[in-house]
C-alpha cells in the first residue's frame, strides 16, 4: 500500500523557517514527479512546489527566493524548505506523488500537515 508521510509541520513566527519532509513507501521513488501543495481554510488546495524524477523545480510565484523543494531518492523523501514565512503561507501542506504512465495515471496523496505562521 502506497503510503506518503509528511512531517515538519509547526507553529512559527513571521519571518521564521520550517523544513517539511515527506516519506514515501511502497513505491520507486525516482520514477515520480514529487510536489506540495497547500490548502487554506476555505480555499482550493493549489500547487507550491514540485520536482520532477529528473531533478527540475518550479514553484507558486508567491514562494519563489523563499522556498526550496528538494529530493533524496536513497531516502524516498522530498522536502520544502520554508523560509521568510509569512501569515499568509498559513495552509495544510500536502505532499503528492504522480506518475503518468499515458494509459495510467499513478496520484497518491499524504494526510498533510498544518503550517501556522503567527505572532
């Protein structure tokens, strides 16, 4: 069962710094496009980041010089590192994994982790 746990989630000041790690199993990792998304309370989930099985990255215009996504295939993990934070980057982070096989698409989901940027 495809399993994808994120983590790193917290309360943090304006201006401070998370880093989220999402691990996933019971898949191979490097054949996927990885990416996170956030969720505000009474918005759409929408797409922050994303890393494709071949290393590229791009990235909401909002968070652009303030977060990094990264991979670690040896580790089955992607991470968003989050910097610069402000109020309005509060939002459920999700991790997704997605593979396009053309007559199949593979799209698995985390249960996400709550981000909170407060004073």
């Amino acid at each position: 069962q495809v399993q994808l746990v994120e983590s790193g989630g917290g309360l943090v000041q304006p201006g401070g710094s998370l880093i989220l790690s999402c691990e996933a199993s019971a898949i191979t990792f490097r054949f996927y496009a990885m990416g996170w998304y956030s969720q505000a309370p009474g918005k759409q989930r929408e797409l922050v980041a994303t890393i494709t099985n071949g290393g590229g990255t791009r990235y909401l215009e909002s968070v652009k010089g303030r977060f990094t996504i990264s991979g670690d295939n040896a580790k089955n993990s992607v991470y968003l590192q989050m910097s610069s934070l402000k109020p309005e980057d509060t939002a459920v982070y999700y991790c997704n994994a997605v593979r396009n096989l053309g007559w199949r698409l593979d799209d698995y989901w985390g249960q996400g982790t709550q981000v909170t940027v407060s004073s």
